[in-house]
C-alpha cells in the first residue's frame, strides 16, 4: 500500500486486506463534504482567528541535555545514536 | 472507604483551609481508594503514591506555617495520560510510548504543582486519545462504574471513570471532538471543554492542533469551575494561548439564574438516532430550564449534518503529520526490521508498524490519503470550508439564543466490542460534541439523570467562543434543579460505587 508506506508505516498482509475495506468504507463516508463545499465559501483552517502571534526573544536555560537522552534508545557522545541515513537505497 | 472520598473538592478545600483534615488525610484516602477498586476499574494506567504525598506534606507544612495558599491547594488530582508529566511515565496509551519518562512538565502539570495539588496518577484513554471507549488503550479498556460490561466513553475514559469511581475528586482530560464531555455524559460526570486556547496545551501530545482543548473532569459544576481557574489563562508557551483574563468560573456557577436567558436547542443534535431515554432525560431537563424562567427557542444549524465527514477528515490529516515525530529515532520505542538493511527509514516503518494499533493506523493512513496530491482539494480543503459553513451556523444559532443545548451522546454506554469491528458505528458517538471543536467554541457536559436502561445520560451547553461563562451559569442552575429533584447526587443517589452497585 502505497499511502502506507508514504506514512512510514510497516503492515502485515492480514492488516493491509483489513485496513484497505475500511479505508474504503470510511473515505466514501466523509467524500460527502464536497457537496456544500462550493467555491464561494471560504476555507478556515483555525477556529479563533489569529495573525501572527510575536514575542520578545528571551533566552532561557534549555533542557538538560543528559535528560533529554536518558529518553533516547539510543545516545552516544551526547548526541541521539541513529540508525544509516545516507545512501538507503544502495 | 473514609468519608473524604466522594467529597467534593470545593468541600475539601474547604476542610482543609480549616484544618479539620490534612492534605495527607485527603491524599492518602484516595490512594487507598485506588488500591481498593482500580483493580476493576482500570482508571489508572500508573499511580505516584510517593510524589503524590510528598506534595501533600509539603502543603501541609506550609499551611501550619500560615503561609496563604490557592484555594485547591492540597486537594489531589489525577491526569489523563496524553498530558507529560515531568519524572512519571508518559504513554498515551501507547506501546510506541511505553516507558517514556517526560524531561519536562505540561502547563497545565505546572500550575497544578503552583496550585499544591498532588498528583495522584495517570489516567488511561484510547491510544493518542482516538477513540470513544478507550478501547483502544494498548495497555486494555478501562470499565464503566455504573456497569463494568460497559465502556466508560472515550478518549477519556480514565479521567471520568476515575471521578466517578471516587478515586480522585478531580482530574485533567482532553477534548479533541468531545473526549472529555462524552466520557463525562456516559459515566454521570461533569466534562468541560473550554473556549479553544483558553488553556495552554503546551505539554499536550498533540492529535489534532487546531481541535485539541484540555479541560475540567469533575463530579459537579462547582468543582470544574474551580479547576478552571487553575488551569486557565495566557501561557507564552502556547502560541494558540489566548491573551485575555480569566473570569471567575465558580461565582458564575454560585450566582447562577437562568431567568430571561434565551436557551436554544438544536434541531439537528437531537430525534431521529437518539436513544428514547436519552431524549426523555433532555425533554426533562429543559422543562427545567424553563420553569425556572429560561426562554427555550428551537435553532437550526444545518451544516452539523456534515460535520463528522469534515471532523474525520481534518483529525487524521493533522494527526498525520503531528504522529510524524514517533519515529524511534529520539524518544520511545525502536524496532530494527527483522531482516534487509538496517536504515533509518526501514527502523521508522517497522518501529510505527510494531508500535502503532490498529486505529491509530487507520486514522494516520487516513490523514495521509487525504493530504496526497490530486485528493487535497475535495478532501481536505472541502473539509475546511465545512468548517466555515459550521461556524456560520453557530453565529447565526447565537443571535437567537445565549447558550446552546443537546444530549451530549446519543446513546448510553455501550458494551465492550460493540462498535469496535465498526469504526463509522464508533465514530458517531461524537455527532453531538465535534461541532464545538471545528467552531473553536467551549461546551461541557453534566449529568441530566439515567436513561431507561438505568445508565447516566448527559446533557450538553454551548456557548459563543470566549463566553464559558455562560455555559457554567446554565449548569449551575440546572445542576441544582436537578439535585432538588433526585434528592442529592447522581452518583449517591445511585449508588455507584466502583463497579460494586
């Protein structure tokens, strides 16, 4: 399944024959918004309107770093150790 | 079970500032309550009994030292786990979150703390709060109190099942398309979802930005309001945070009269799919409402009819993108693939496959679908317009009435499995809730009696967006009303008592 790859997602053949009648069912369901959505109603994207919201630019003291990595399942050096990233596809 | 345990919180603040109980007492009290039911209850997904009681030692030191002190302070708290909390376990109901200590607190964990409310535990709910019966919890559902064959609502199914098992006197919950007002409804709770940025979701593992509201879980209308108050009011962290000063919920709810008030009920929220005995509930409490001089007027707001279509369109898109970060590379789980090269793009899929279940997935694929070249415009974008066509309604509904009403579920709690092979079934639970959401505009739910079933009913108030004012003062009336009537609480009257009826 292409959208679920597009999603990072790895699924087992059971789920992807599950998910894909679903998938289907549901998409129809909500396909009905294109019937009041004519082109002279505007999109809202946010529900309280809003224009850029500013502040001063104040330095703080950030996390500690050996915090944020005991989190990690990975560090090395203080840094996240990370699987390949380069060259995945050779 | 100590006589602490089902007292309010305003009570308790009460107890406490006259130092007829200590913090500890009170502490301590719920704890035990915990040890004793949450075994069937499953509220809770883990507890901190030490930290909790260390807050409340520290309270209580500084009470007999005379210092002043917020009025919660010393009343204990649970919160819905979807909500970090700095040095206790963070899920969200998720493997792909399983062990996860947060290095830092929510806003709303931080005004708790400032507040002296110890934190008694984390609360369960369906994994990244998707969902309406918290059946989709990776770590197993949590049951109803009035019927544990039952679901307890969803997303925050923890948070309410725990007020009204009495195991805590309050708790945090998250509303995305009614996750604190639907549990609140099926579990004879109170459940408020304040105006959109009247609370800081900073620290909020977010599902849906521009729906995402925390709010009150409570046992009565007072005690929502006070925690409101707490949690209420601008944080710079929170960019969506509003700006504005934060009223007195609670005297609104003390000085509460509905004469003259214009109470408008919904055409399309309401007959045709709901539940005879949770329209009966409604047709009572309005009658209510009514003698004690409110003005019921009849509204329609016919873009409601789409607004579950437009609501499944926009949650899964954001949350696709918002889920992007569980990738195994910082924080949670890492799965390798079991076999080919081991890349950082092949660990990511195979870490999300392993981790994700099975709704999450859904709703991720979803969102992805519908944000994919040449399908953006007539999802997507005819979604945002829905959005505009709903606010307008609501606009339109407010110029002919204060305050907005409807059941706040259509159906009592449903049993275990019922709508789980079903995901369209399970999603028009909220058909009543999600309008609140797309608008940006506050609702709460409180309890309006028990259906014919013998299950807990709730009724729902909308209000204009930064009016939650409002809604508090027809609860508060209605509440009492409705007191009058039962001769005390829903939950006493009852008898709910942890699963033990």
């Amino acid at each position: 399944m292409r959208v679920a790859a597009l999603a990072r997602i790895e699924l087992t053949e059971a789920e992807i024959d599950r998910l894909a009648g679903e998938l289907d069912v549901i998409a129809s369901a909500v396909a009905r918004v294109s019937e009041v959505a004519t082109p002279d109603v505007p999109a809202t994207s946010h529900p309280v309107p809003m224009s850029n919201v500013m502040r001063d630019d104040v330095p703080v003291t950030p996390l500690p770093v050996a915090d944020v990595l005991a989190a990690a399942p990975d560090a090395r050096d203080g840094q996240f150790g990370v699987p390949q990233i380069l060259e995945e596809d050779a | 079970m100590s006589t602490l345990v089902g007292t309010t919180a305003a009570e308790l603040a009460r107890l406490l500032a006259a130092r007829e109980v200590s913090s500890v007492e009170v502490t301590r009290a719920h704890l035990d309550r915990i040890a004793e039911v949450d075994g069937e209850i499953h509220a809770h997904l883990r507890t901190a009994a030490a930290e909790a009681l260390a807050a409340a030692e520290r309270v209580d030191a500084a009470r007999s030292r005379g210092e002043g002190l917020p009025l919660l302070a010393g009343v204990p708290i649970s919160v819905k786990d979807n909500v970090v909390t700095r040095g206790l376990e963070t899920t969200a109901g998720s493997r792909i979150l399983e062990g996860w200590i947060p290095p830092y607190d929510a806003t709303v964990v931080t005004r708790l703390r400032a507040a002296g409310m110890p934190i008694l535990g984390k609360t369960n709910l369906d994994e990244f709060a998707m969902g309406s019966s918290t059946e989709h919890s990776a770590f197993g559902p949590t049951r109803n109190p009035w019927d544990t064959g039952r679901i307890p609502g969803g997303s925050g199914g923890g948070s309410a099942a725990a007020v009204a098992s009495l195991q805590a006197p309050l708790a945090i919950g998250s509303d995305t398309g009614g996750s604190i007002r639907q549990p609140g409804a099926v579990t004879g709770t109170v459940g408020v979802k304040p105006t959109y940025g009247g609370v800081s979701r900073y620290g909020l593992i977010a599902l849906a930005s521009s729906l995402d509201q925390i709010g009150p879980v409570a046992r009565t209308v007072e005690d929502a309001a006070l925690l409101h108050e707490v949690l209420a009011g601008h944080d710079p962290l929170d960019s969506t945070s509003l700006d504005a000063p934060v009223p007195s919920f609670s005297a609104a709810v003390r000085d509460a009269d509905v004469a003259g008030m214009r109470i408008g009920v919904v055409r399309e929220l309401g007959g045709e799919g709901y539940q005879e005995g949770v329209r009966a509930s409604f047709e009572t409490a309005l009658g209510l409402l009514a003698d004690a001089g409110a003005e019921i007027v009849e509204v329609s707001c016919p873009s409601f009819d789409y607004a579950l279509a437009a609501y499944y369109l926009i949650l899964p898109a954001e949350a696709s993108s918002n889920l992007a970060r569980f990738d195994g590379m910082r924080f949670g789980l890492r799965i390798e693939p079991s076999d080919g090269p081991v890349t950082a793009e092949r660990v990511m899929a195979a870490t999300r496959g392993a981790g994700f279940g099975d709704e999450v997935k859904r709703r991720i694929i979803l969102g992805t679908h519908a944000l994919s070249a040449g399908y953006f415009d007539a999802y997507y974008g005819s979604a945002q317009k829905v959005r505009t066509l709903i606010q307008r309604d609501f606009a339109a509904a407010f110029e002919r009435a204060d305050v907005l009403v409807s059941p706040t579920a259509p159906t009592t709690a449903f049993r275990f499995g019922e709508k789980l092979d079903d995901p369209l079934a399970m999603y028009l639970n909220d058909i009543a809730t999600i309008p609140a959401n797309l608008a940006g505009t506050p609702g709460m739910s409180l309890p309006s009696g028990v259906s014919e079933d013998g299950l807990p009913v709730g009724f729902q108030v909308l209000a204009p967006a930064h009016e939650d004012e409002r809604m508090y003062r027809v609860s508060g009336v209605l509440e009492r009303l409705l007191e009058e009537r039962w001769g005390g609480r829903l939950l006493d009257v009852h008898g709910v008592n942890g699963g033990a009826r």
